[in-house]
C-alpha cells in the first residue's frame, strides 16, 4: 500500500486517470508547435532512444541501491519516455498512448490464459516455459526466426548470452563449460596472430569473437555477464579510490611510477580482505 493509500485512503480510479490525462496534456504542450519546447519540438524517435535506454538503466540503478524514493522518481522518467514516444506516434498518424496500453493489455492477457481463460494454473516454472512458447508462435506467425525478436539495443555482452542461449533451443551449443574454455584459448590465440598481423579490423574482429565466448562461458557457469561485469567495475574503482587517496595522502599528483600505483593497488586489495 502508497504512502497516499495509507493516508487518504485507496486512489480512487478516475484520479488515476486524471493524472495521466494531465501527463498526456504536459505532453502535447511540449511538442506544440506553437509555444511548447523548442527541444522537444525537434526530437524524434531516433534520437529519443538513447534516453529511454539511459531511464531504465536508472531504474534498475535505483533497485539495486534500494532507494525507493529515487525509485518512484525514475519510474516517472521512464514512463515519460513511454507518453514522449506515443505523443510522436500520433503525431504522425500511427497510434496513440491509448493504443500502446491497449496492445499491452491483449498481449498480457493473451499471455496469461491460466489468470484470463480457462488453462490450468502453472508453477513459476511451467509458466516461463508457456510463455516462451507464446512468443514462439508470435515469432513463427511473423515468419520471424529463433533469433528475430532479441532486442539489438541490449548491451552487447547480454545480448551474446541470449542469442545463444535461444541457439542452445535447438542444440547448436557446446557441451559444458570446459568445451567453451577451449574454445576461449582457440580465439586468445586467433587475436594475437591478429595483434602480431597489425591490421586494426582484424584485430577488432577477434576481440568481438573472445567477447562473444565469454559470453557464453558465463551462461554456462549460470553468471549473468553483464551484472558480473559490473560487479568488477564497482571493485576497480573501490580499489582505484584507495590508490587516490593513498596519493594525496602523501602528497602526491599526476602519473606516478608503475610500481609503485601496483603496491597501492595490492594493498587497497588486503584492505579489501581484511
């Protein structure tokens, strides 16, 4: 239950509505040609994406912190980049906010036939493989392949672990992760020759294959690579700040010998330990 809930009492739904159609309303008046935002006005859905990737990285930056308060504030950027595409869509003819919620709506339900219809309740479990069965036929009734629908604008390192793992469906996969390790130093050994080559695009080509593996070594490790991969930037710059701070400390600024940043650094790793 809201904060508001618990105060005055459940949102009655037609204030629910008002508050969208007042959103709605902020929108249309920030794209009017005639008086709204002269920023807003020229923004299209090219150049809008990059700040609906950003939002719903900060929501999930919010979740992870467990900051509820800045959490409300992020939904709302992130469902004003929803009301800031429908407004464009509509502005040239194709939908509305209306129609995306209503879309939504059918998916939702036509993906839930054991809460809407008459199928039998599921497990978590049976219910993931029922959906991935729905969207199966979604994919097959388009005359989309296995690997149609997996978003290109993911991160790259999450999008290598879904395409194989939507691969694996059909068994094109290695058999467990000492295969994938083997196939790791196969690459290792494919960059240096490029790196020994000089050819810039080669060598380009080779880091993305190496990449691509490790990928794949996560999923069969079961470790989310993107989220481990951040779990290692955290730690670099933990470590990196004690080395900033052990610098000031003594005085010290701008590039430093080699040697002595690594005794920083493996001290800042025992600091860490202890």
């Amino acid at each position: 239950m809201s904060q508001a809930e618990r105060e005055n009492g459940p949102l009655e739904q037609e204030d629910s509505a008002a508050v969208l159609a007042d959103l709605l309303a902020l929108m249309t008046r920030l794209r009017d040609p005639s008086g709204g935002c002269p920023w807003d006005i020229e923004q299209t859905f090219a150049t809008i994406a990059p700040y609906t990737i950003e939002e719903a990285y900060e929501v999930a930056d919010a979740i992870q912190r467990g900051d509820m308060g800045e959490l409300k504030g992020e939904l709302g950027d992130l469902l004003f980049q929803v009301v800031f595409h429908a407004r464009m869509a509509e502005e040239a003819g194709l939908f509305d906010f209306a129609d995306v919620a209503r879309s939504l709506v059918e998916k939702m339900k036509a993906r839930h036939p054991h809460v809407f219809a008459d199928a039998s309740a599921r497990t978590a479990g049976e219910q993931t493989q029922a959906w991935e069965a729905h969207k199966a036929a979604e994919r097959a009734a388009k005359g989309q392949g296995l690997l149609a629908d997996v978003p290109r604008a993911l991160p790259a390192l999450t999008r290598a672990e879904k395409l194989t793992k939507r691969a694996a469906r059909i068994g094109f996969d290695w058999p467990d992760a000492a295969a994938v390790l083997a196939k790791l130093d196969e690459e290792m050994g494919e960059l240096e020759e490029a790196r020994v080559g000089g050819d810039a695009a080669h060598v380009a080509e080779e880091m993305g294959d190496v990449l691509f593996v490790l990928a794949n070594l996560a999923r069969k490790l079961g470790i989310d690579p993107e989220e481990a991969l951040r779990q290692a930037n955290a730690k670099f710059v933990r470590r990196f700040e004690h080395i900033e701070r052990a610098l000031a400390a003594s005085g010290k600024s701008g590039a430093q010998p080699l040697d002595d940043l690594e005794a920083l650094w493996v001290a800042a790793k025992r600091a860490e330990r202890a």
